[in-house]
C-alpha cells in the first residue's frame, strides 16, 4: 500500500481523540516480549484492527495493540506486537506506525526485539544494547524510505552514522549498572526472513561485524532517524545462531517465544528505569 500524509494524519487522530495523553516515548516490544505491556497503567487500548490503515499482526507472540498510558507516571505508547516484512506487507505498511506515532507528539522511539546471537560470548538470555546494526534488506534496495520523499517528516538522504542516540545509550548503561542489570552492546544484523539463517550465513555475518540477528527494527530505526526522533535499540538473545551443518541444534519460534518470556522481567525493570529518567 501506498500511504498518503493524510493516511498518517487520520490514524494519528483517531488515536488522539480518544485519549487525553499525550505521549513522548513510544515502546515497541518484540516477539514473547508483549507481557511487558503489564507494567503500564492503560487508559486506552487500541487493536491495530481499529486503527485507520493500520496493518494487522499475524505471528505469535505479537498480540497486535497499541497502548496509551503511563509507565512509572509518564505517559508512553506501547506497541504490543509489530508487523513484519516477510509476513507480506511493505516496509511502508511495516513503519507506518512509526510515523503515526510522529505525528501523535512522540519524540523518543524504545525499539526491542528478540534476536539470535552471532557474537559467541553472547548466551539465552542476555540483553543487547543495539549501538549500531547492519540492514542488509536496505543495502539491496529494499527501503522504507523508497519513492518521493515527503519533506513533512524529513530530508531525502537521511543520515544515519548516529541512528541509536548517544545520550538514550548512555542512560541505558546507567540505569543498567544501578539495577545490576548486565547489558551487552553490539551490532544488530536486520534481515528479512522468515527462514532462520544457514549456518554459512551465520559466519559471515559474524565476519561482517554483527554481534545479533534478527527480522525487525532496521527499517523502523530508518524511518524514526529520517523523522528527526530519538532512538533506543534494545535486544534480546533468545536463541544462539547456528553455526555447523552438522549441530544437532536448530533454532525455533517456539524457543524464541520462551526466553523472552524469560527474559522479559529484567528487560522491563531496565525499560521503566529509563521512562522513568526520560520523564
């Protein structure tokens, strides 16, 4: 589907008319990640289904809703569940809500995501702050970005040499250490799946520098970054990379779904840490 500013526009009232918040930080939470949505305190939930032009969510673990409350006192957008590229939509349908949230006020952008780990000191179970990533379906030709440009949310060549914010990066780290909270940093690799990698994938995209692999985030980041909004990225290894032909591993949906939700109370103690400092 092709949007148009207005398109954005109307989903974006639809959102706000029905709410008397008025949000600066939006969180998306990836796959197994939804029950994260518990700690905050709704005052409206809004099925994607009944959003205007919004795309529906069709994988497990992505219940598809967005919430508008508050979390430690400031109000926040929490996205349960994202769409994704290899369920056939477009990258525009996959961030149009990226936009929508641009024009409902929000300035900071939380991404998370379940990833699997490339780096080998990377084990289920661990947190990754995302410093920089890879989008290998972007190096192809394969852009949210694509088509004429709408200056009305940003420039033509976006840079994106600072696309996850220093500042939210080092507020991260802080309030890790205060939780004693054991944050990795590294580089996500975006791909498009839905088939996990092959174990030759694998090694050379640990030779080309990616520490986590996953489906999401790249293309929301790009879209955030051409929008002028901060962005956070944060990773959860939930499944280590294949790296034999002949490992008697593979990986799942199924295991990815258990560790995050393994892995999503420690991961929501960090979140409210840092809502709570940002507001």
């Amino acid at each position: 589907m092709t949007y148009t500013f207005e398109m954005y526009q109307e989903a974006a009232q639809y959102i706000l008319e029905r709410t008397t918040l008025r949000p600066k930080v939006a969180i998306t939470l990836g796959s197994g990640l939804a029950p994260l949505a518990e700690a905050v305190q709704a005052e409206q939930v809004f099925p994607y289904a009944d959003i205007p032009h919004f795309p529906r969510a069709t994988v497990e673990g992505h219940p598809g809703r967005m919430i508008v409350g508050t979390l430690e006192g400031t109000p926040v957008v929490v996205m349960q569940g994202r769409v994704h590229f290899y369920e056939g939509y477009t990258l525009q349908e996959v961030t149009f809500y990226v936009r929508v949230l641009k024009l409902m006020g929000v300035e900071t952008l939380i991404l998370t995501n379940a990833a699997g780990g490339l780096n080998k000191a990377f084990h289920v179970g661990d947190l990754m702050l995302i410093e920089d990533h890879i989008n290998l379906p972007g190096l192809v030709g394969h852009s949210p970005l694509w088509g004429p440009n709408d200056e009305r949310f940003g420039p033509r060549f976006p840079p994106m040499n600072r696309a996850y914010t220093r500042a939210l990066r080092e507020l991260a780290f802080q309030v890790a250490r205060e939780l004693d909270v054991d944050l990795r940093r590294g580089v996500y690799v975006g791909l498009g799946g839905p088939a996990f990698e092959t174990p030759a994938e694998v090694r050379m995209l640990r030779a080309l520098g990616g520490d986590a692999v996953g489906m999401s985030t790249v293309h929301e980041t790009v879209v955030a970054v051409h929008a002028g909004m901060q962005v956070l990225g944060i990773s959860t290894i939930t499944n280590i990379a294949v790296d034999r032909v002949d490992a008697a591993e593979e990986a799942s949906h199924e295991e990815v779904l258990e560790a995050g939700k393994k892995v999503a109370p420690r991961l929501a103690a960090l979140i409210q840490g840092i809502v709570q400092r940002i507001g």
